[in-house]
C-alpha cells in the first residue's frame, strides 16, 4: 500500500468514524442522562436520510433538506419524549427495549407509508460534488472531506456545550452518576425533553449526511444501530468521548479490515468489542467500577 | 505504639486475621495499614467517627472490595484474592447495613437460600428446594434462633424493619459461618427492636467470631470483648472496653462526648 | 416467585393438553401447522424467559441461536436425502448451546444496559456471518428439501415430512420443555438464580457463585432456543439469515412480557396471543405492522405484568396477593 492509497483509506476511516460518532453520540446521551435504551435510534438514522432524499428534492437544495429534517428529527423527538419516553423514566430495561421496538415497527411502516421501500440516490450540494487529485491515477470526494470538517464542527459543539454549559455539567454527571440525575431529572423536565429531542436530530443528522454517499434504503437503521451499541460499548455509557474513540476505533478496524483481511472483515468489529470486554468490561472510557 | 492495650487472651484459636490492610482510592487512602484479628468465642467491635475507614474495613473483610496491600486469613486460608462468594464458602457471613433481603421471597424462602448457599448441593437442578432435611433443618434452627418462629410466610418486604434486621442475620446463620461480620445491625432501630438485637448479637459469639461495625456506644460497650478504634483510616487503640475507654488518645479523638452516655 | 402451582392450574393445564392432542383429529392441517408454529415460538419464548424472567437478564440474541440451529440442520441435510434426526438435533443443539457459552461468557461480564447492547451485538455478528459468507446461501437462505427422518437399519420409524407426525414430535418436545424448565425453576438452581435477579450482591454474599449459575442457565436456555429453530426450520423447510436476526429476538421478548415474567407457560401463551394477533392483523389491514407497534406500545405501558393482568379485571375480582409476582424487577444499574 503506498502513502497515497493509505492516506486515502484514512480519510475514509475517519470520515465512517465521524458519522458513527455523530449517531452514538445522542445514544450516548439519551442514556447517560435519561437512563433510557433507545432501540428506534437507528430508526431515525434511516428516517433523517430519507427526509434529506424527500426534501432535496422537494427544495433542490441539500442544505435546506438538511435544516429541514433535524428540525423535522427535533420536533419528533420532542413529542415522542412527551408522548411515550417520558413514561419509561424508571421503568425496567426490558419496557425501554419492547417499547422502542414497538416504535421501529411504527416509523418502518410510516416511512412505508410516506417513502415506500424503493432505494434512493440523493446528489451532494453542487459545490462540493468535486473530486480532488491526490496523484495520476487516484481522487478523493470533497463531499467527504466535507463530512469529516461538518462532524468535526458538530463534535467541537457537542464537546463545547458539555464541558462549558450547566446543561453539560448533568451530562457530565449523568455519566458518573445516573442515580443523581435522575434525582435532579426530575427538576429539569425540559432538559430531559431536549436532550431527548437532540439524540434523535443527532441520529437523523448522521443519516441525512450520509445519504448522498451511500444509497438511502429500508434496512440502513438496523445496522446503524447495531454499530452505535458497539460505539457506546467500547467507549463507555454516557460518555460521549468515550463515543469518539470508539467511533474512531470502529472506523479505523472496519476500513483497514477489509483492506487486509477482507474475508473477516464483517466480524473483526465484534472481535475488537470482545478484546474490550474482556479488558475493561465497562468501556474503554467507562467507569471502572459498575 | 497501640501495644500496651493487647489483652492477653486465654482461649486464642484466631478465626479470622487481618494484615497491614491498606486501600487506596487514587490519591485517599480509606484504609491504611490496619491489622486486627478475631477470635472464636469473642465479639469484636470496630468503632471510630463518620469517615474513619469502617465500611471500607468491612468491605475488605467480605471481599467486596481488594486490598491495596495486605492480607486477610481464616485460619490457616489464605482469602486475601477471594472473591466474597467464595470468601462466604470458606466460611465468612456477613450482614449489611442497608438492609439487603430478597424483599419478594417470604422469610422462610430468604433463610432457606441462604441455607442452601452452603449445602453440600447448592445448585442442583433435579429435585426440589424442599427435599433436603438438611437445609429444611438449617433453616428452620436460623428463623427459630433469630426470632422469627411462626413469621416464615410473610413477604420479606411487609416485615418491620427491626424484624429485617433479625432476617438479615438468620439469613447469616443459615449459612453456618464460623465468622460473622455484622455492618451496624442497630441503624435506624427503635429502642425495644434494638434490644432484641442485641440480645440476638450476644448470642451469636458461642462458637463464632463476631465482628462488629457500630454507632451505638452502649451497645457496643456491652456487646464487645475487644474494640479496635479507628480514625482517618488508621487504628488508633485495640483493647478491651475499660482500657480503651480510658486511652487517652481514643478519649482525645472519639470517646469525649460519649463518655457520659457510655 | 410462587413455585407451587395451585390446583386449578394443574387442571387446566391437563385440558389444555388433552385438547392439544385431539386438534388433529378434528382440525384441518393448516390450523393444525398453525398451532404447531406458535408452539415452536411459544418453546422458543418460554427458554429466552429463563434468563430474562427468572435470571433478570434481557438477552437480544436468542434469535441468533434460534436460527443457527436451524442452519446446522439445513447444512446437514442432504441434497435428495433427508438428515437423521438421531445426530442433527443434538448437534444443533450443541452449537447453540456453544455459542451461547462463548457469548454469555463474554456478555456476562457486563450488567444491565451493557448486557443488552453486547448480547445485540454479538447476535448480529452471527447474522452477518451467515449473511456475508456462502456458507449456506448467503443473503438467500438456504432449503431443506427433506425433513428429517429416524431410520433403524434402513427402515424409516419417524417421518417429519408427514404434518401429523410433525405435530405431535413438536408437542412432544414442547412437553419436554415445560417439564424441564419448571423443574429448574423450583430446583435450589432455579432459586439461586432467581435470587442473582433479585439482589445479586447479596446471593454474592451468601456464597452463590453468580457468574457461573447464570452462564448455566444462558447456556441451557440457548440449548432450547436450538430445539426450536431445528424445529422452525424442518417445518419452513427453508432458512435465512432473518432467523437470526434481531427482529426475532425482540418479537420473543414481546411473547414473554405478554405472557408474564415469572411462569413458566406464560411465554407459551404470548406466543399464541402475538401469532394469533399478527395474523388477525394481517387479515384486516395492510398496514399491520403499524398496527403491532402500537399494540406492543399499549401492551408496555397498560399492562407491564402481560395479559394475565387482564383477567381480575375482566372477572372482576381482585385478589390481594402481598406479593407481586408478575411486576418485573425495578431497574437495575449498570
């Protein structure tokens, strides 16, 4: 492999990480501070890329589709907090995973409903459907490396908000301490609203830039989803940098697996999460005592 | 330093041996080289203020946390790496402070677990819970013991707290421990519930080892044979309860207040 | 945890049983294969309920041994021929069992949210094996053109092909399981572990062994989730890498909250209830599947002791029990 295939397959893995942390992030969140397990997260990872197909072509323009569904995201998440989430503070996981699964059946059949179950395409804004020249005979999307630059902004934001903000410092302590916010939670019906309401835009957000490089079909959401778990799994729960290195981690495996071992690359992930539960059964960043 | 104050003992068969333990919590140090050892036959108290290490002493004793150095010994057995389900199979029961039953079991089911814990089959899956003699005979002997005869079949959660507290060590009993650690038995308790306690912890030193972590000053005083003092993690005096009371560093540290009481 | 059944239960269960012999006497074949497919599912439920309901751990790769088992019998059937039930049911027995061994070995090492999230993902792992590779046919599934068979020197004793046969095979296995489970349920195992869910510290405490007693029991529960994808499978004839799929693990779930988290047969009886209502929903509107969430939404909120609440509402009579057997554990911390 020489340096430019490398740096190319580089990119690629932190561009895939990238994404990766951007959806497991608000998993990451939804259950640090609300302490509730999201099943119909990579629901709306599925939804978010639809929407970015439905409404680019509504608009023609990929950033309005964009602004468009995270608020369509936003506003869903806000009423479903109100309708059913809200009802699950305290429950036992088993009611959080059947209740979400209930919700994948109802946002698979309305996205039946609204899209249908064909596979789409959508274009990247114009100015940055480009490719650059790396050497002769090798090019990179600016599309991509747009992505990597907008995750990165959207990652300063999220870290800026949770190390800067009375809002990061729940976070902060819902990771630590889930009992306490959950004692504070209570206080801050709002916060859980929005927090709530932000994991899912943060899910939507990942499918929606995704979708002009990948194709936009039914079954995106399941594998996302899986992939989060092992996100948070590896970085610890609650943590939303241990999500970035787990992100990283799974992007940086699962690029160079199928490089190298292309025949096991589908599994090489699970392997990497079975090293990290046998070395630190909490998370690479997690606490060390559950 | 605390040598002046060891009584000799007369019967002297130690049960359980503690060894400069010492944990570290990053840059706190709980616990920092304490050394104690129980013998068969005696109650033993560890007392001290609010943040002295107590809890952390007892954790390390049950195996709920590890030492950062140091040993444990029960007998001649090495437990210091024991995880506690092992430690309670070399022979190690212990109660908490927070009441911790299985609040969904009926008291009969609570102690007959715990007697099974220790039967020669715990985890057989043929044949019911009811067909051992052995375990039926252990369990009832505990409820009996702790004072819970005719109280079998009520749901461990409707029980008052006193009589948790009772549950808690007939739950110990049933496993058959040849050492007992009991985490503040009297916590929160009326004054007659603590009575019956006490009375229940008086007579669980025939044959045993006791160790006791405890608030309540007249209890301990006339529970204990031995008392270890602690503060900031570290023992300050260990002796008998009229040598104890009357060292002057225990009196400078803890006892001031309650010399009246006691 | 009441492990002695009443009276009238045994009663009722010896109905229940009569009847479930007689139905292909008198019933046509399909709801004769009906009935057999909701207790294949109904088995399937009932051995996910030993770690969930009785253990307290909320698995989400059943499915994943479901459908290895059934891919161990499609691997093992020959093309024109039909496969020895004598060694390919232990068999796919064995590598459900073993993979339940490697992935509750790894899985247990975590508690609560984490033991959900690592169990999905491992379950995955085996869907995209057999999704990804040719193994058996990659994304397509693979046939069983011939149900197995026992043959004694060439002389054909039992044949899975026939529907009626089939049935009682299957009825004969669901027996063996409930007989089997409820007797590690009231067994000192099935108390221990029982426990482990109740206070895992304090059985800690007593001396049970926890990781060990619900390594078992994960083990053993996979071994049954095996008998019943073997048996999925030899009636589908055919199988796919949906079988082991999430979807799959979580419909057993719904299955085991409808039917209650501390009885044995309650998870049999989900099954039929969630069979009979897809294929009601189904029949009625093309949008099912909206229908089912919202039902499994209800079903969560209106009634987290499963259907069995339904009844001393509809009876009208309320019995105050001091224990709350069908109320699931509070949340446990990671």
């Amino acid at each position: 492999m020489d340096l430019a295939t490398f740096a190319v397959q580089l990119l690629n893995a932190v561009q895939y990480g990238m994404v990766l942390f951007l959806v497991a992030s608000g998993l990451t969140l939804v259950f640090g501070i609300l302490g509730v397990i999201n099943l119909a997260h990579g629901a709306f990872y599925m939804l978010g890329a639809y929407l970015a197909y439905w409404l680019s072509a509504y608009t023609g323009n990929f950033a309005l589709a964009m602004i468009g569904g995270v608020a369509i995201a936003f506003v869903a998440g806000m009423l479903l907090e109100t309708v059913f989430v809200r009802l699950l503070y305290g429950r036992d996981h088993l009611a959080q995973v059947l209740l979400s699964f209930g919700l994948i059946l109802v946002i698979d059949e309305i996205r039946q409903i609204l899209f249908g179950k064909d596979v789409h395409s959508v274009a990247p804004p114009a100015w940055l459907s480009g490719s650059i020249q790396l050497t002769n005979n090798l090019s990179y999307p600016v599309y991509r490396l747009a992505i990597c630059a907008f995750c990165i902004a959207v990652a300063a934001i999220i870290f800026l908000v949770i190390t800067r903000t009375k809002v990061g410092m729940i976070v902060r302590a819902g990771a630590e301490n889930r009992e306490m916010t959950r004692v504070l939670g209570i206080k801050f019906d709002q916060v859980n609203r929005y927090v709530f309401a932000v994991g899912i835009a943060l899910a939507a957000l990942g499918g929606i830039v995704v979708a002009p490089i990948s194709t936009v079909f039914p079954g995106m959401g399941d594998s996302m989803l899986i992939l989060s778990f092992v996100v948070v799994v590896l970085g610890g729960i609650g943590s939303v940098a241990g999500a970035a290195v787990g992100a990283l981690l799974i992007g940086l495996t699962d690029t160079f697996g199928k490089v190298f071992f292309p025949s096991v690359a589908s599994i090489l992930i699970y392997l990497l999460m079975a090293a990290v539960l046998l070395w630190r059964p909490n998370g690479i960043l997690g606490r060390k005592d559950a | 330093m605390r040598q002046p104050f060891r009584r000799k003992r007369v019967m002297s068969e130690v049960a359980l041996q503690a060894t400069r333990l010492t944990k570290h919590f990053g840059g706190l140090k709980a616990v920092s080289d304490v050394s104690l050892d129980v013998h068969r036959g005696e109650i033993h108290a560890v007392i001290g203020p609010n943040g002295a290490g107590k809890s952390t002493l007892i954790n390390l004793l049950s195996g709920e946390l590890l030492p950062t150095s140091g040993a444990i010994k029960t007998g001649a057995l090495d437990i210091t790496t024991f995880a506690p389900d092992r430690r309670a199979r070399a022979g190690l029961g212990r109660a908490y402070q927070k009441t911790t039953i299985f609040a969904q079991f009926t008291v009969h089911e609570n102690v007959r677990l715990a007697a099974q814990a220790r039967s020669h089959a715990p985890l057989k899956m043929f044949g019911g819970i009811g067909s051992d003699t052995a375990i039926k005979q252990r369990t009832q002997d505990a409820i009996v013991k702790a004072g819970l005869a005719g109280r079998g079949e009520i749901v461990a959660a409707k029980l008052s707290h006193g009589e948790q507290r009772q549950l808690e060590i007939a739950m110990v009993l049933a496993t058959d421990p040849g050492i007992i650690l009991l985490d503040e038995p009297l916590a929160g308790m009326g004054t007659s519930e603590a009575r019956r306690i006490v009375d229940l912890i008086a007579s669980l030193r025939i044959g045993r080892a006791v160790l006791i972590v405890e608030h309540d000053m007249d209890a301990v005083f006339e529970l204990a044979d031995r008392l270890t003092v602690m503060q900031d993690g570290r023992v300050i005096a260990t002796g008998a309860p009229q040598e104890v009371r009357a060292h002057p560093a225990v009196r400078a540290a803890y006892l001031g207040s309650h010399e009246g009481a006691a | 945890m009441n492990m002695t059944a009443p009276r009238n239960q045994t009663i009722i269960m010896a109905v229940l049983l009569i009847a479930a012999i007689a139905l292909p006497f008198v019933a046509s074949t399909y709801y004769v294969q009906f009935v057999g497919k909701a207790f294949i599912m109904g088995m399937l439920a009932m051995a996910l309920n030993l770690v969930v309901g009785h253990g307290g751990l909320v698995s989400l790769c059943h499915g994943a041994f479901f459908g290895l088992a059934g891919y161990i019998l499609a691997m093992t059937t020959p093309k024109y021929d039909a496969a020895s039930l004598m060694w390919t049911l232990p068999l796919a027995m064995l590598a459900s069992a073993g993979a339940a061994l490697v992935i509750g070995a790894l899985a247990l090492r975590t508690r609560g949210i984490y033991f959900i999230m690592v169990t999905l993902a491992f379950g995955e792992m085996l869907f995209f094996f057999f999704h990804d590779t040719k193994v058996a046919g990659g994304s397509d599934g693979a046939f069983i053109n011939t149900k197995p068979e026992i043959a004694l020197f060439g002389t054909q004793l039992l044949d899975l092909d026939k529907p009626i046969a089939f049935y009682f095979v299957v009825l004969a296995c669901l027996v063996g399981v409930v007989a089997l489970l409820t007797m590690i349920v009231r067994s000192p195992f099935g108390h221990a572990l029982a426990a482990a869910r109740d206070n895992e510290r304090r059985a800690r405490s007593l001396g049970f062994p926890i990781f060990r007693i619900r390594l078992t029991a994960f083990v053993i529960s996979g071994a049954l989730a095996g008998l019943a994808g073997y048996l999925a499978a030899a009636q589908f004839g055919f199988v796919a890498p949906q079988m082991l799929g999430w979807h799959v693990s979580a419909t057993i779930l719904v299955m085991v909250l409808i039917g209650g988290l501390r009885s044995v047969t309650g998870p049999l009886i989900g099954a039929l209830v969630l069979i009979a209502l897809e294929e009601f929903l189904k029949a009625t509107t093309d949008h099912w599947k909206l229908a089912e969430g919202l039902v499994i939404i209800a079903i969560v909120l209106a009634l987290p002791g499963g259907v069995r609440q339904l009844w001393p509402m509809i009876s009208g009579t309320r019995k105050e029990t001091g224990r709350a057997p069908a109320v699931p554990a509070k949340a446990r911390h990671v």
